[in-house]
C-alpha cells in the first residue's frame, strides 16, 4: 500500500509526500469512519481529523507492523476520542421499543444474508441503530474489540455494552426480515 520512503517523507514534513499519502489512506480511513458517521461530510471530516493524528504520529510508526492496521487503529481511537468530547452535547442514548413477535427464537444468518444484501444496504441499516448501539455493534463485529474494551472505550460497563450488542443484532435481524430476507431466518 504505502512504501516506507514516502513514509518516512511525510514524517520530516515534506508536504508533497503528506498529500500523496493522504491519497493513498483516504479509501481505507473513509472505509472506517462511514461505519461511525451518518453522513459523507461528518465521515470525510474525521478522516481530515485522524490523518492529521497520523501525519503527527509517524515518527512513533514501527515498519514490523502493517501499515494500514496502524492508521485503522489511529482512526478508531480518533472516531471515539471524538465521540467522548461529544458525547454529552451531541448524543442521548436512544431506545425504542420494538416488539419481539418472535420472543428471540428467530436467528439469521448474516454470513449467508448478505449474500443477497449489498455492501451499501448492511451499512445504512448499521447507521440505522441509535447511535451508542451503531458504535458497539462497530466496534465489535467489524473491528474485533471485546466487550471489556469497548467499555473502557466508550465509557460504559461491560453488561451494558453486551446490551447494546443484543439490541443491535435484533434489530438488524428486524430490518432483515423487514427487507424480505426470511429466507435466512432459522427457528432455534
């Protein structure tokens, strides 16, 4: 992706190479942040806001570890540093009440779901979920945290992360069924 010449480049401040290596990070730091962001101008500023942490912090990059998994983790932990800061102003913890006609006896599939289901069509249903809800469901099955972690990242106990996870894949197990998608459904 990005070789350690430009890297090392952009590191002394050489603008040229920070422009070029801004082009070469945008599609996977925006891969990120429209998972976290409701629209393609709050995504592209935090992507503007972590790259500025990345251009700040290459002198502390390693070469032995990837690259991109070093600015996806710079671009995490800017999405939740930016998601305290706000977090009062910005956000309440919403909960709807949606009904469970099933009493949780149905499961989907998400691996086979998406089969039939684009990219585009996961992810709007994703930003769908109230927001506490969208960020836990991220950071868990698209980024791999643990529920611990999470907590400690988001400011919220380990049970209420593990909630907030369950509210997620029910009510993505409700849009899925609401699109049609029963064939995936399975009784327990």
């Amino acid at each position: 992706m990005v070789n350690q010449l430009l890297i090392q480049d952009a590191a002394k401040g050489d603008r040229r190479a920070q422009f070029q290596l801004y082009k070469r990070c945008f599609n996977v730091l925006m891969g990120v942040c429209v998972r976290y962001r409701k629209s393609e101008e709050e995504a592209v500023a935090m992507v503007n806001e972590g790259f500025l942490k990345i251009v700040n912090n290459l002198g502390k990059y390693q070469p032995d570890m990837p690259f991109e998994a070093w600015i996806r983790r710079i671009m995490i932990n800017t999405l939740i540093d930016d998601f305290r800061k706000n977090r009062k102003v910005n956000e309440l913890i919403e909960h709807h009440d949606f009904t469970d006609n099933n009493n949780h006896q149905d499961l989907v599939d998400f691996n086979t779901a998406d089969l039939d289901f684009d990219a585009a069509q996961l992810e709007e249903m994703i930003r769908s979920l109230p927001p506490m809800s969208g960020k836990v469901f991220n950071l868990f099955a698209i980024d791999g945290y643990g529920h611990l972690e999470i907590g400690e990242l988001l400011g919220i106990s380990e049970g209420t992360s593990k909630w907030h996870m369950s509210f997620a894949r029910q009510r993505l197990r409700e849009l899925l069924q609401k699109e049609g998608i029963t064939a995936y459904v399975k009784k327990k």
